[in-house]
C-alpha cells in the first residue's frame, strides 16, 4: 500500500512553533483532515484537498484519513499542540485497531508538536522543572468520579498538574468541581497560573494563589498549571517568575 497517513502537532498557535518536520509534511501533503479551526491554519494551495470536521467526531475523522490514504493519498492529520496529548493520535489507532486488516500496514507515522502545558510553563517560567502529571479535565470520555479520584492523588502525590480542557461552556460545573478539591486539600498559597491562548495574539497569563483563583479565570482556551508544595514565586516588577525546584530535601 503506498499512501502514508502522519498525524501532525501543530503546536499551541503560532506558527514559529510548528516544527520544519511538521511544516515538510504539510508541503507535501495531498489531504488535511482535522478539526476546523486546526485546519484553517494550513495555508491552501492548488492540489491540497482539505477535510474540515466538527469537534467531537474524532473516529469518523479518523477512519477517513485511513481510507483515503488507503486510495494512496498522502494525508496529514493535524491536531493542536501535540498529536499524542488528548488528541487525534490516539483517534487514528482505535481506528486501526478496530479497521480493516490492511490499514496496518499503511505508513502512518506521528510527529511531535509543541504541547500547551509546556507551551504554557515556558511563559510563566518552569513550573514543571520537577514531577509532573497532565489531566483531561474533560468527561465526554471518561466518567467524572475518575477524573476527582486522579486529581486527588496527584494532589496527594505532590505532583505539579496541567489542567488540559479546564471548563466548557456545555460542562462549567466541572473545574468550580476541582477548584473545590484543591481548596479542601491544598494551602491557600498554593501558586495556580492561568494561561490562555498561549503564543496567539489572544494569549493572557494570569498567576494567582489558590485562595484568589475563580471559575471564571479558566476556558476551553485555556491550560491551568498547578504548583506542587514546593512551587515558588518571584516577584518583580512586571509578570513574576513561578517555578518548581530541581529537588525534595530529605
Ligand atoms: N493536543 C493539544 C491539546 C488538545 S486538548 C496539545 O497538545 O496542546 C485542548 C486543550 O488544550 C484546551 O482546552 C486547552 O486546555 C489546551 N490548549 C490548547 N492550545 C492552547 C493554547 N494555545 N493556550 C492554552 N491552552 C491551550
């Protein structure tokens, strides 16, 4: 079978954070399939055929792409940030998974992107530069009891944690829900950054203790990042430095 399927991070927005792998790709592709927004920002040229979905219909999206590289297209799936991180990546191999015998032996491969959390610390300064874990707050896939008892142990843990799908407008009660959790099990200093449309004109950071943080400061464009215990700020003037020490004392 000669079609090749890659499925492609774009990184969190701006366009000098799409890798030259990726932007390779997107010059040589025959189809772009992908979520609207995602793929309105590959530039269109004669001979690329571009395949715009709705959100949430991610196997359909992803059966498409099999078959029309199994017809010997050339097809990049593109997602947001990275293409592994509660995206299209995983879509495509539930598909294949689930498919025809010969969609295995397609050429798929998946190229990374830069992903929102770390998009995100970079601004604020490295608040993940010690243990760390990424939640979906998000329960269209999972039930909401799974996603409480995770963010508990994390919080038990001591990890720093991203907040990936923080609150849509559909499901708001959700993150007041972890906002909740962490004020019954964190310090009320605990440092909460905010970080909205990273690397887009629209990109607002926000740095706040857990005591001053709100439901309304999160939306679907924005990634939350919770300090651990451990996670310091410094204050300056203009935004302030925020991050995690290398070490744990014994
Ligand atoms: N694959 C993507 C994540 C898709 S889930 C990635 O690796 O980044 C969508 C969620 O990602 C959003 O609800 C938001 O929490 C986060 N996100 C994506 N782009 C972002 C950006 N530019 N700034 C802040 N958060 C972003």
């Amino acid at each position: 079978m000669s079609g090749t399927l890659v499925i492609a991070g774009l990184g969190p927005g701006d366009d000098a954070l799409v890798t030259p792998e990726v932007s390779a790709e997107l010059a040589a592709a025959t189809d772009i399939v992908g979520y609207i927004p995602y793929v309105a920002r590959v530039a269109d040229r004669p001979g690329l055929v571009k395949h715009a979905s709705d959100n949430r219909v991610e196997i359909d999206r992803a059966q498409h792409a099999l078959s029309l590289a199994a017809e010997g297209r050339r097809v990049v799936v593109v997602s947001s940030g990275d293409p592994g991180v509660f995206a299209m990546a995983s879509a495509v191999f539930e598909a294949v998974e689930a498919g025809p015998r010969q969609w295995r032996d397609l050429d798929i491969r998946v190229l990374p992107g830069i992903t929102a959390m770390l998009a995100a610390a970079a601004r604020a300064g490295a608040p993940l530069g010690h243990d760390f874990c990424a939640i979906n707050l998000s329960d269209n896939l999972k039930p909401w009891a799974v996603i409480e008892k995770r963010l508990r142990l994390a919080v038990e843990a001591d990890f720093a944690i991203a907040l990936y799908n923080p609150r849509s407008t559909a499901r708001p009660e959700g993150f007041a829900r972890a906002l909740d959790l962490l004020r019954q099990t964190c310090a009320p200093d605990r440092v909460m950054i905010f970080a909205r449309a990273v690397s887009t004109p629209e990109e607002a950071l926000r740095v706040v203790p857990l005591s001053e943080a709100a439901p309304e400061m999160a939306d679907m464009r924005t990634v939350v990042l919770i300090g651990s215990s451990a996670t310091r700020v410094i204050a300056r003037d203009g935004p302030p430095l925020v991050y995690t020490p290398r070490s744990v004392p014994v």
